[in-house]
C-alpha cells in the first residue's frame, strides 16, 4: 500500500487530507513538527511526502533539507499558502512538485500519482560506466560494487543527475550538507577526493572557479560503424 506522509500542523487541513487519502486506497502518517517529520521521513517506508511550508516549530524548509542531505530521495510535494519566493528556495533545495492554498483534492491527487509514476520509472542513474540505484542504494562502476556513506551517495547522485555540467560548490553544499553559506572549509574537496579514490582518478572533474562534473559520455556519430567480430 502506498504510504504518504502528512507534514501539517491544521487539523482541519491534515484530517482532510487522510481522509480523501484513504477514500484512494492510501495509507497516510501525519506529523505536526519539523523534527517528528524528519524522524518519520527517514525511519518509515514513505513513498511521498506532503510539505506544509510553515510548521509549529519551524518550517518545511528545513524538513526539505534534512531529508535531502541524508540521502533521501522520496518526492516532496510542497502545500504553501505563502509567496513565490518560498516556492523557488523549495524548489531549489529539492522538492519535486507544489501545490498552492486552497487546493482541489482531485489535482493534488493526480500530482500525488504522478509523482508515484516517475519515482518508479526513474529508479536508477546512468552515467558512461557508473549506475546508481536509488531504491537500493547501490552504485556500480562496470560490474564492481561500489560502496559509498550516504553523504558520498549524496554527492554522487547530484552529480549524476547533472552530467556534463559543472555544479558548483555553493550547490553542493546546499542540496548535499543543506548548508546556506560557505563554512569556509575544504568540505566538499574532501568528498570529491573520496569519490575519485573509489571510483577513479579522473571520474569526477575540476571545473576550475566554478565547481565539479561527471564528463557526459560521448554521443556516437549517427551511421557510425560498430565493432564487430
């Protein structure tokens, strides 16, 4: 059964939800705080997460971050009754879909499906020999197993996601670490040396004054001729 977790803390809002959830077949947990959300969202089997932006003892923020810079990758579907600018740091921090106040049940229900629809289909990462399994967590380098901390993984994933583009510091400390500023330290360095001891010298690239970047595997020619016995 497909279980959504509730981030709500208006009973109205949060009872409404479960119910209509449970008329589709559902299974839902409601969580009215920031830290009980973050707990559920890692410890339970959850297929997609509700966010309300604005929580009794903080925000969905930081619900977003910490759930984000432990490795998780469940879809997030933002609830806000707040301006375009929370929508875009959401958005920006790795939520996948919002939905503004009020809001009909029947579009936030096919969002929902949706979301469902592509955590499914896109479950594994492919770049030249690497693949990385996001329901497993497992990360493949040809036929050798690779193993990796979820903060590596973290890493790995961001920029497997992003082939052939160079992602900068500041956004892997964001979307990784959940970090808004430079600590000022050679954090994400010590990662990405990590990663090339593991995976290889020159699988991770320096863009110099600008970030890091998987090289995109190069496109063979149209009609160009394959090797054969």
């Amino acid at each position: 059964m497909t279980r959504v977790l509730i981030v709500e803390d208006d009973p109205m809002v949060f009872s409404f939800l479960r119910k209509g959830l449970a008329a589709q077949g559902f299974e839902s947990v409601v969580e009215t705080s920031a830290a009980a959300a973050v707990r559920s969202g890692l410890v339970l089997d959850i297929d997609v997460v509700l966010l309300d932006i604005r929580l009794e003892d903080g925000d969905g923020l930081q619900v977003l971050r910490a759930l984000r810079s432990k490795g998780s990758t469940v879809p997030v579907i933002v609830l806000t009754g707040t301006g375009d600018q929370d929508v875009v740091t959401c958005l920006e921090n790795g939520a996948d879909d919002f939905m503004r106040k009020p809001f009909e049940f029947s579009e936030l229900l096919a969002r929902i499906r949706t979301r469902l629809r592509t955590e499914r289909r896109v479950g594994e990462l492919v770049v030249g020999p690497l693949s990385l399994d996001l329901h497993t967590r497992t990360v493949l380098s040809g036929q050798r197993r690779i193993e990796l901390t979820s903060r590596e993984f973290a890493v790995l994933e961001l920029l497997m996601r992003n082939p052939g583009e160079a992602v900068s510091r500041t956004r892997l400390l964001d979307e990784v670490w959940g970090l808004t500023f430079d600590p000022g330290t050679n954090l994400v360095n010590v990662y990405i040396n990590t990663l090339r001891k593991k995976l290889g010298a020159d699988v991770v690239e320096t863009v110099r004054g600008v970030g890091y970047r998987l090289p995109a595997p190069a496109a063979r020619a149209p009609g160009a001729a394959t090797a054969s016995g």
